[in-house]
C-alpha cells in the first residue's frame, strides 16, 4: 500500500461542517493537518448542504449556551477572515403551549444566562408583530435577541478555504476504511480505500450519520447514533406580504414546541418562499438511501401549523420545493464529543451524534474538538453531558425533564 511520507499533527476524517470547523482551527493554530472526505467536497449525502440553518440561544438545556455564544463569535473572526458573509442576523421566536416543559426550561435558561427575551402573550404577539405571527390563546411566545441564519454550504466551504489558506492539506474521494495504531511512531495510521496511508500523531473522526459503522469497525464500539432522512419545506409567502417575512426587517428565525417541532426560518434564499419544516425524519442506511420515499412527512400537521399561524399571509396548500438531509440522532439528543479510547486511549477523538441541531455550534464544536485532539482537555465544554460512557449508564442517555423534539415520521 502507498504511504503519503508526510507525517501529520492531526488527521480529520470527514469533511462536513464538524471536520471542516475542526480542521480550521488546527490548522490556524499551526499545525500540520490532513482532512479526508469520501464523497466530492461540498457533496449533498450528508447533513451540512443546503441554504440555510437557525442559530438561537433559547436552549431548554443550558449546557449549550456557552457552545452558542461562543460561537456567534468565533462566525464573526471567520467571516472577517474570508472576507464574506455566512451568517445573517434575525431575531428568535420560540412558541408553544403555556404548560410545555421544553419552553419553560428554554426560558429558564434565558433567565440564568441573561439572555435578553420577552415572554408574551397572543395579544402582545400580535401586536410585537404586526399581526404576521399567531398563537392560540393557550400558547405564549418567547421573544429573544439572539437568533440568525447560516449559509451551511457555503460556511463548509469557508472552513476549507480558510484551512486551506492556513497550509492544511485537503483530500476528497477518500474513504477511511481503517485507523489503526502505528506500531513505529505511536500514532495512527489510516488507510483509505485506494489503497493510500496516512500518518498522523492524532485522529479527529467526524463522519456525521456513517460514525456508527465507522466507529464500530475502528474501534469495536456500537454508538447508539441512528441516522434520520429529513425533510425541509419552502412555502409561497402571498403576493404583497414577501416583504414582511423577509431577512433584515424584524422577522424571526422561529421553533414551536410541541408534539411537532416545527423550526423555520425568514424568507432569505428563495425569494418569496418562506422555510417552514417539521424537526424530524424517518429512520435511514446513510449508504441506501430512499431520496424521499422512505417516510411520511406530517404534512397535515404542517400545514395546519402554517394556516394558524402567519395571518392566511403564507400559502399553506402544497410546500413550493423540498430538500433532503440528514440528521444523526442519539437518544437524547445531545451530542457525542469524546476519546474513542480502547488502543487509541485519547489519539482518536469523535465528534458525531449532533441530532439535527449542531450546525450552529459548529465553530465551538471545530475548536474543542481540535483541542481534545492537541491536549487531550477543552475548555468551555462540560465533558459529561456529552461523553460515550452516558449511554452504558442509561441507554436514554441524559436525563432530561421535559419532552424529546425530533419527531420520528
Ligand atoms: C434538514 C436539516 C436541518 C438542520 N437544521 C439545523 C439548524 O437549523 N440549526 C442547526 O444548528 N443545525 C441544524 N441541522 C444539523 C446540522 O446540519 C448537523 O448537525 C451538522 O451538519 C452535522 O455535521 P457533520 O459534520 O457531523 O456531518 P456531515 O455534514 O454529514 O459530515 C460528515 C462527513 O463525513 C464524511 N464521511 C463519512 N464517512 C467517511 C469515511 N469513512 N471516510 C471519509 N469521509 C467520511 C461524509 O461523507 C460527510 O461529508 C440540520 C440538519 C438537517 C439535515
């Protein structure tokens, strides 16, 4: 088999969003870095593609906060470094039934962090805004100042570019099919499926939905990390309110709490279109994919959702376009961040499980995972909510006082 001769600080294995953030900032902190990706880069077989992700701060667990503040921030030294915008700012709109635990404990947050938020009632809300946002009159709204929009493709891509920039090396179409020790210089070895070598002193694996067959193989581990085909919507805004909804006004990225979780975000990459999509997926091989036909998507509930909800202002009949992706999901929806351990002890750390909710934090998630790598501790994470072992001690995983929010259809 052919050895590439180049020793390497850290290997990054999987190029979305997770491995890309990563590989930047071990990059930028002077390191040698290689960065493997099976499919071509910026490939729409994962879960980082597409227009557009909602970054928010209203966490029902608090243990996010700092990964999300931190990470407003670290979007912001990006996008100065590249010179482009990725991230668009909105406010955030969360709403539900006045008895939902999860929105309680989002508020509870917002309380403990001083997040700056309102919580209102439908008249307030109605008059906050204009009348294009409604709820029944059992639900509140909890307005709150940090909301926003990515650009997940082209934030992918900005990482690369500024990897990249920063001397990383960058190789698409290769598949890791092995990571062993390497016996000579005490770190890894990873073979990919041509046939190639690579050496580095650690191993960063962040392969989004395909960590459990990879992790499995590598290390002998199950993660119990189960990928999900999801489905995104974009619906007509009527003729003479587009601008309303519109990105720049004061128009929220927004979530309703609920037995669906719908998310959705201002009218910004559509002209027109407004994204209105359910939290959830259907059960899924990331290798066998069924490109839509797999699940049911609750359209009804949907629908209904959109008809009480944007003052008849929104076309509710049929959604104008979908896009497909994938989540990653644990079963409790928090992340995996850990050592993979075993032979590897801390040379191979994992990113992966991040349940359809990761994409924001992934500037926080790329620094921590690049320190793991170099000094086997990060700063600014709690270790323990996200740790593989939680799920020998509880196959849930945390334990958490309110409701799941991903819905499985
Ligand atoms: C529809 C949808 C909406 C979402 N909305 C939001 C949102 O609003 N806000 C938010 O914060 N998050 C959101 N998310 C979640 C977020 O997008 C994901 O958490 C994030 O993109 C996960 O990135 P990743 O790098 O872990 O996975 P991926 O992007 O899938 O990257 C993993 C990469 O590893 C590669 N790979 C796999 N196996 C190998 C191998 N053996 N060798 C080499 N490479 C390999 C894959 O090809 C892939 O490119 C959403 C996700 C979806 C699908």
């Amino acid at each position: 088999m052919a050895d590439s001769g180049t020793q390497y600080d850290v290997i990054v294995v999987g190029a979305g969003v997770m491995g890309s953030s990563t590989a930047y900032h071990l990059a930028k902190t002077g390191n040698k870095v290689l960065i493997l990706e099976q499919f071509d880069f910026l490939h729409h077989r994962g879960s980082s593609h597409g227009e557009s992700r909602t970054i928010r701060a209203t966490y029902p667990e608090d243990y996010y906060h700092s990964l999300v503040m931190e990470s407003y921030e670290l979007w912001r030294t990006a996008e100065a470094e590249i010179g482009y915008r990725v991230y668009f700012p909105a406010e955030q709109l969360d709403i539900g039934h006045s008895d939902d635990k999860s929105l309680a404990a989002a508020v509870d947050t917002c309380k403990k962090h001083s997040i700056p938020h309102l919580v209102l009632d439908r008249e307030q809300l109605a008059e906050k805004y204009s009348g294009r946002v409604e709820i029944p009159a059992d639900w509140v709204a909890v307005w709150s100042k940090y909301g926003g929009v990515i650009k997940p493709t082209k934030a992918v891509s900005m990482f690369q570019t500024l990897a990249f920039k920063n001397g990383a090396d960058l190789k698409d179409n290769a598949e890791v099919v092995e990571i062993k020790r390497d016996g000579s210089s005490g770190g890894v070895v990873v073979s990919v499926a041509n046939g190639e070598r690579f050496r580095g002193k650690k191993c960063v694996v962040t392969v989004g939905a395909w960590a459990r067959k990879l992790v499995k193989s590598v290390g002998g581990i199950e993660l119990p990390i189960q990928p999900l085909e999801a489905t995104v919507s974009y619906w007509r805004i009527k003729e003479g309110a587009e601008g309303e909804y519109a990105i720049g006004g004061n128009f929220p990225t927004f979530a309703s709490y609920g037995d669906t979780y719908i998310y959705g975000t201002p009218s910004l990459e559509f002209p027109g279109l407004i994204k209105v999509a359910v939290h959830g997926g259907h059960r899924c091989d990331p290798d066998k994919r069924s490109w839509g036909s797999g699940g049911q998507l609750p359209i009804t509930a949907l629908k209904k959702w959109i008809e009480g909800r944007f003052g008849g202002r929104v076309d509710s009949s049929e959604p104008v376009s979908t896009q497909l992706c994938m989540y990653s999901m644990t079963p409790d929806e928090d992340f995996v961040i850990d050592f993979l351990g075993g032979e590897f002890g801390k040379d191979v750390v994992i990113g992966g499980g991040f349940s359809g909710h990761g994409f924001k934090m992934s500037p926080a998630i790329g620094r921590i995972l690049a320190d793991l790598a170099l000094k086997g501790v990060a700063e600014g994470l709690e270790l323990k909510y996200f740790r593989i072992a939680r799920f020998e001690e509880n196959p849930k995983g945390n334990v958490k006082g309110f409701a799941d929010q991903v819905r499985l259809h």
